[in-house]
C-alpha cells in the first residue's frame, strides 16, 4: 500500500467516527487541501484552518 492509500484510508476510518472534522494546515499547502479534500468527499464536513483561533462557535464541533 502507498502513502496516499493510507492517507485515504486513514480519512475514512475517522471519518466514521467524528461528524466535523478541522484540518489544521496553511491554505496553499497541498496536503492539506487534498485532506480538506479526501474528508468532504467520504461525506464529512470539514475546514481549513490556519490555527485554533479560526474555529467559530456556530461549528459543531
């Protein structure tokens, strides 16, 4: 298995037990995106955030 196989993997696994899930990474970074990505596409919300203090409190989280 490669890494982006486990990566997925991993976001699904996770993705079945959270119902928000906060990916903590810069905006132009591509990891994170593609985490952004992979978790809104198993069905789960999800935001790129830069750092704690961007989560507000209307997220249900």
């Amino acid at each position: 298995m490669d890494e982006t196989s486990d990566v997925i993997n991993a976001v699904r696994e996770i993705a079945g037990l959270v119902d928000v899930m906060l990916v903590m990474g810069a905006r132009n970074s591509s990891n994170s995106n593609r985490l952004h990505e992979l978790t809104e596409k198993v069905g789960v919300k999800a935001y790129l955030i830069d750092d704690t203090s961007m989560i507000e409190a209307g997220w249900k989280v």
